[in-house]
C-alpha cells in the first residue's frame, strides 16, 4: 500500500488530503484556495443530474454549473462523474489550488488514498485522478449533506440543454442554500 501511495504520487505529482472528519457545514477554503462541492441526483429514471458549485475564501460564487445526460448509472459512478466534471471545469477556468468536496464517503476516501480496484468505478476514479493531474495542490474532502446542499440542488436543476453554467453567479433556485453556507461560515 505504502509503494502504490508513492507511486501515485509520483505519477500525479498532486497533494493530497484526507483522514479529516466530515463537516456538517460548508467551510470556506484558506485564501488563494477555491472549493468545488459537487454531487450528483438519480431523481430521474434514465436521467442522470450532476450539480458543480466554485466558491472563494470569502463564499463568492465563481461558478455554477448544471449537467443533465441519458444514463443507468449506479450511485457511486453518478458521483463520480459528477467528480470529474467538477475537476474539469476548475481546469477549465485556470484554478491551480482547489479543494473538491462531495458527500461521497467512498469515492472521496478512494482517491485520498488513491486506491484503485478493478470495478466499473475505477475507469471514473482513473479519469479523475489523470485529469486532476495539473493542479498545484489538490485536496480531497468529504462533506455531509448539509454541507453539500447547494451542489445537490444544482444537481436537481433541468438545464437549458445538456449543460449549463453560471459564471459569477449562481442560480436563482439555489441562492437560499448558497445565502446559509454564507452565513455559517467562520470569520
């Protein structure tokens, strides 16, 4: 295990966190630090909604972003994906130091440790930690739901299309979820 750990290290040349306790609340990251809460929504039958929410030190919205596909995946891979389109959108946008939180204990404990299997998951845990690959420094945190309400509630919007995304700003539909985390942050 130590051996893999290393390796993975090496090969990914990316830091990361774990062995915390979960937060019940959303908790700003340190300045310079932008958060990306994720998760994913199975509300539908064969549709699959993934929600991103990017915030700063001060709680500031960055982005939101909404994605709905066609699918029959199980949970863990829904949360996956979700995973993985929170680390490629915070590529996208040029961030270097990112915290990615998401209620899934599962996934968040694999890819602290790196740990991959051989399950269905793993091809997604794979894509995850190949595209995360580029960031200065990378944290893995596990979140209770919540502290992961706006990304949830991202997750249940319908996009106009496949994806969407709010720069800036967020959606009028999670502004009182993003208004609480705000309130409960720490000084």
């Amino acid at each position: 295990m130590e051996e893999h750990e290393k390796y993975a290290e090496r090969i990914y040349g990316v830091r990361r966190g774990g062995g915390l306790e979960s937060a019940k609340i959303w908790k700003a990251p340190s300045r310079g630090v932008v958060k990306l809460n994720c998760d994913a929504s199975l509300a539908c039958e064969g549709r699959v909604g993934m929600g991103v929410v990017a915030r700063d030190c001060d709680g500031r919205v960055l982005f939101a972003a909404s994605r709905r596909v066609r699918a029959h995946w199980p949970v863990e891979i829904a949360e996956g994906k979700a995973l993985l389109m929170a680390v490629r959108l915070a590529k996208r946008f040029g961030y270097d130091n990112v915290v990615l939180e998401s209620d899934s204990k599962v996934l968040i404990s694999r890819l602290s440790k790196a740990m991959v299997y051989f399950s269905d998951l793993d091809a997604v845990l794979e894509d995850i930690l190949m595209s995360s690959s580029c960031f200065n420094s990378l944290f893995w945190s596990h979140v209770k739901r919540d502290g992961n309400v706006v990304a949830h509630h991202l997750a249940k919007i319908v996009p106009f299309g496949v994806e969407q995304i709010w720069e800036n700003h967020n959606p009028v539909e999670v502004e009182p979820y993003v208004f609480m985390d705000f309130l409960s942050k720490d000084e």
